[in-house]
C-alpha cells in the first residue's frame, strides 16, 4: 500500500544522505532499499526514487531481482563495483525485495566482500545504509538479518538501518528487544 509520506520521507532522507557524501573521500555509499516482498512494489520504488533523483545525472539507481534488467544476481551487481575504475563509477541505490534470499543471504554475501575483512579487500572502501520497507510484515527474514550483520555494524560497514513502518506490531518490538536493539530514533 503506497503511503506517501512515508515514502517521500524515506526518499528525502536518501537524498540528504547522498548529498553530504557525494564529496567523501574516504568511502563510497551505498544505499539499499529492502522493499515489501513484491516485484511490482520493487518496481514503484524504483519509479518513485528515479523522480527524486531526476536532476542527478551521476546516480544509479538499479533493481536486483530474478526478473530485473538492472541485474538478476548479486555476482553481477559486485562484478560492476569491482571493475569500477572511479568512486563515480560505483552504483549508488539498490533496491531489492524483502525476500531472504536476496537480504540474508545476497546482502551478506556483499558485506562480506567489502567489509575489509579478507586479503584481497584489506581497507573497508564501501559503507551501507538499508531502509527496509514494512519490516513489521516479514519479521522472520528481519530477525534472520539481524542476527547476522552485528559485526557489519560494529566494524562501521554498516552506517544504518531504517525501518519504514506506519504501524509497528508487537512481535516487531519483540524482535528488535531480542536482538539487542533497545532503541530506536524516531524519524
């Protein structure tokens, strides 16, 4: 259900993020967005964020999915971050469905490469913010992402999680206490 004020705010707070780290030089960001598990919905995202985006001419903005032109794997979507040859040739927004395929195990595939935390990737060069939508309605992927991304978070791979919810459920805030998450800012 498309709610736009939700959405807008989740966009501007993109777009603010974009902007005070389009000139930092020590790490690129990336930002996802975990969209409720639908492709159409996967695809107004991208609609919604490439109207926002419009006067950018420098931003990508690519959908992951088994059906998506941007790219249907998470091989394909790290092989163009590791042949980008400039900072400006990294993607900047990927959207992807709330699926746990693509978030518990696409998502940390990628962390795990660029987190520094391998030969080949010594330096953390990437960070990432990922805005999940309706966190509330896929709480089993939620709590199974969770549990995975402390070290992502603790070694500052990880910069911040938004959860874009309007009506937050009791099993939500249970699942935030049991892992660990105690409080949350109130956008």
């Amino acid at each position: 259900q498309f709610n736009p004020g939700k959405t807008e705010d989740t966009l501007c707070d993109l777009t603010k993020r974009y902007l005070s780290n389009l000139h930092e030089e020590d790490y690129h960001l990336i930002d996802i967005i975990v969209t409720n598990n639908s492709l159409p919905e996967t695809e107004q995202w991208k609609i919604r964020t490439d109207k926002k985006f419009n006067g950018f001419s420098d931003i990508t903005i690519d959908i992951l999915s088994s059906t998506s032109t941007d790219y249907n794997s998470i091989g394909s979507y790290m092989n163009t971050i590791l042949t980008s040859k400039t900072k400006e040739n990294l993607p900047n927004i990927l959207i992807i469905c709330y699926h746990s395929k693509r978030v518990c195990e696409d998502l940390i595939k990628l962390f795990d490469l660029f987190g520094g935390n391998n030969f080949i990737q010594p330096q953390n060069k990437l960070k990432f913010h990922i805005s999940f939508d309706e966190p509330d309605a896929n709480l089993g992927v939620t709590k199974k992402f969770i549990k995975k991304i402390k070290g992502f978070i603790d070694k500052s791979l990880i910069i911040g999680i938004l959860f874009i919810t309007a009506t937050p459920i009791k099993e939500f805030w249970n699942v935030l206490n049991e892992s660990g998450i105690k409080k949350l800012l109130n956008m």
